[in-house]
C-alpha cells in the first residue's frame, strides 16, 4: 500500500539501486511545479541534467475531493461522525490556547507559555487516529497534543496554573505536560530532546512484539517537532536508528516556517525536510499541514505502515502559527503579509467551509459544538483556579531518584529531612 494523496513523496531506493537522472526519485503524480509553499521567492532551480527530483504543489481543502480521484462509490474524505470529531477537537485546541492567553496575561500562568494558534489541523489530523495505547511525544509546544490525546481539559489547565491537579501536579507546567494514563511521554523544553525519547518508546512496542512474543502489540509512536529541530544531531540519528531497526514511530515535523525569529529559509541548506527521509531508507512526505483533511491521509498511511510492521516515516506538515514563538514574544520579524497570507487559510475555517458545503453539517451544530467547548474551557479555568497548590512538601518529589544524595547534617539527619531544608525557596 502506498500513499495515494496527490503529495510530494520521496521512497528510498532499493539497496541494489543507483541513482540515475532519467530515474527520480520524486513520486509526482500531476507532475506540475511550484516553489515552497513558505517561501516569497523561489528556490534556486538546478539544472536539467543535475535535477532529481521535481516539486508538487500542497493544495486545499476544497481541493482535495478532486484532486484525490476518489473511487466512484464515495464523493467524500470523511463521514458527517468524523467530520464532527475533527472539528470539536480543533475548536477545542483554538479556544483553549485563546483562554491560555487571557490567563497568563492575568498573572495565572508564569514562564514561557508557547501557543498552537494554527497548526490544529497537524495535531487533530494525527492524534485523532491514535488508539489510547498509542504514544504521543511532544515539544513546548504541548498543550494542544496533550488534549488532542485524551488529557482532560481540567488537568491540562490545572498543570498550567501550577497546581496539585494538575497533570504533573503542577510541577510540569506549561512545558512539561505527561500523562502515563493517555501515553502521552512530554512535553520537552529543550529541541530535539524528545525525538530519542519516541525512539525508545517504538523500541518498546518492537521488542514486546518480536522478543516478548505479545502480539497484539501493535503500538506506534508519534514524535512531534518543528523545522528548527531538524538540524539538530538526534534528529538524524533517530531517523537513522528507527530506519535500521524498522520502529514503528512517524516523524511528524511541524514546520510554521520559522524558529523562533529565524526564518527556516535562512537556516537550513535544502529547506524540503521531507527529502531527509530517504536518506536513511524511509518515505518522505510533504502535505499542507493547514488542511486536516490532507494531514488526515497522510497520517491514514504512515501510521498503517507502522502498524504492519513497515518502519517508520517523516511527514513535513507545513503549516504556521498565528501568534509570536511564545506569548512574551511581540511578533515583530515576520512579515504582516506573510502573516496575513495564512492567517487566510485557517484550518478551522476551511474545516467548517468543507462541513458546510458537502452538507455534513449544519450551522446549528457547529455553533452548538463551539458552545459546547467554550463551557469546557471556562470549566476549566474555574478548575484550575480553585484547585490547590502543591505543598512545599512536594517540591523535591519525583526530581532526584535518591533525595537522601543531598548528605547528612552536622546533626547526623539527612540534609532533605530537615524542615528548613527548602528555606530560600520561591513559594510554590
């Protein structure tokens, strides 16, 4: 089975192959071109003879039905039941990370807090396909792939606020959100850490499988990280290490086209990530990570392909954040008209455009759905906000495997014991 989207996508060749130029590698199904979809300018084109590939256009939502050539026995991508579940989990994601913003412009929220404002469509489009043992590995970027999984919107709140209900019992916060209930393994401050971490975790669903023989082990693991993150060592590592054991993880790259305040364009030598895959023997994929609909087919097939055993994948979901790196960042680098130019292709909106003309949906019930999801929110921040912090008891738990390694006192008690221990503190 093969990706049947109409996408750039890249497989490796055959080990006894060469690469040759009248061969490429590029699967180009409507053989057309165009320039990065990011990108004001076009890439520097190599000439005929050196050329191995050729580009294919990312298209809409509204496009895809089309485009798709779908058998004549169905005229749509999803069921009205689908459409409806894809479109409550991104309200959801869009008004929870709106309320993130009021909350920490309050003063509820402390440190960096980074928002998902427009690249619901990457999480909902993956997540969304996961069963409950499926594992999800994240960024900063978190809070958004933590509900998307099944976390509760209270606890994700909760954990925001810093406090004992938190998912992490508010000693996570915004960063660092993980649920062992809904395999949901982190939130990671730093880029790149996670990446190792959903290598393990596929390394685990192979070995149960093939060495503890439980063979209704059919776990995958999807690793989230943006474009900046693919310069980095353990991308290329992990990607060489799942390949050669044949894990089964996708590699889903958010790339929102900048790094904070580095445009991705400036920052890497081929700006396509897809084309990475290949390089270490597995598919690349390139699809507009602003249309769920697209992402949805995408992920369809590179998580199948995990689950039969067929190795893992790397998915460029191109897509762009509709606020600053993080909500103490003003957003004055990027360009307004850039900003504006996809502020114009908001995933919700085409979701619902779509809803609305194949008649999956009414107004009426995407409106009830938005209010449905405006409680949930409210609830949540009344949750959180009336929940307790932590004690300062709890300030060294699950921090040092062993608390007793801070030493024993001129008294002969461990350091950690004495109740003044935690004096100087910042109160939690």
């Amino acid at each position: 089975m093969s990706f049947s989207s109409s996408l750039k996508i890249l497989q490796p060749l055959p080990l006894n192959s060469t690469r040759s130029n009248d061969k490429p590698l590029l699967f180009d199904p409507f053989r057309s071109t165009s320039k990065f979809l990011g990108s004001r300018f076009r890439l520097p084109s190599l000439s005929k003879s050196n050329t191995r590939c050729r580009s294919s256009p990312t298209v809409a939502v509204s496009d895809v039905v089309k485009e798709k050539k779908l058998k004549p026995s169905s005229n749509l991508l999803i069921t009205k039941e689908e459409g409806l579940v894809l479109y409550e989990d991104m309200i959801l994601g869009r008004e929870f990370e709106d309320m993130c913003a009021q909350m920490y412009y309050r003063g509820k929220m402390f440190g960096f807090v980074h928002l998902y404002n427009g690249q619901e469509a990457v999480s909902t489009g993956f997540i969304k396909l996961l069963t409950q043992r499926d594992t999800v590995v994240s960024t900063y970027r978190d809070h958004v792939h933590a509900i998307s999984k099944g976390v509760p919107s209270r606890q994700v709140m909760s954990e925001l606020f810093g406090k004992t209900t938190g998912c992490c019992r508010g000693q996570g916060g915004s960063m660092h959100m993980f649920s062992k209930e809904h395999n949901l393994i982190g939130g990671f401050a730093f880029i790149g850490e996670g990446i190792p971490v959903a290598t393990g975790a596929a390394f685990t669903s192979k070995y149960k499988r093939e060495v503890l023989k439980e063979t209704d082990c059919e776990d995958v693991t999807l690793a989230f990280f943006g474009d900046g993150t693919c310069n980095n060592g353990q991308f290329f590592e992990c990607l060489n290490m799942a390949a050669l054991w044949k894990l089964p993880i996708v590699f889903v790259v958010e790339n929102n086209l900048w790094a904070i305040g580095m445009s991705h364009l400036r920052a890497t030598s081929d700006p396509e990530i897809w084309k990475k895959g290949p390089a270490f023997g597995m598919p690349g994929v390139h699809v507009d990570g602003m249309d769920v609909l697209k992402v949805r087919e995408v992920a369809k097939e590179a998580i199948g392909r995990a689950r039969r055993g067929e190795g893992p994948t790397l998915v460029e979901c191109e897509t762009y954040r509709f606020r600053g790196h993080s909500l103490a960042d003003p957003d004055e680098l990027r360009d307004p008209d850039e900003k504006a130019r996809y502020a114009a292709r908001d995933p919700i909106a085409a979701l619902k455009k779509y809803l609305l003309e194949n008649k999956l949906a009414n107004e009426q019930e995407l409106k009830a759905i938005k209010d449905k999801i405006v409680e949930v929110v409210e609830d949540a921040v009344q949750f959180a906000d009336e929940s307790p912090l932590p004690a300062r008891s709890q300030l060294l738990e699950n921090v040092f495997a062993d608390p007793k390694g801070f030493g024993i006192g001129p008294d002969g008690k461990y350091r950690c014991e004495d109740p003044k221990f935690t004096e100087g503190t910042a109160h939690v």
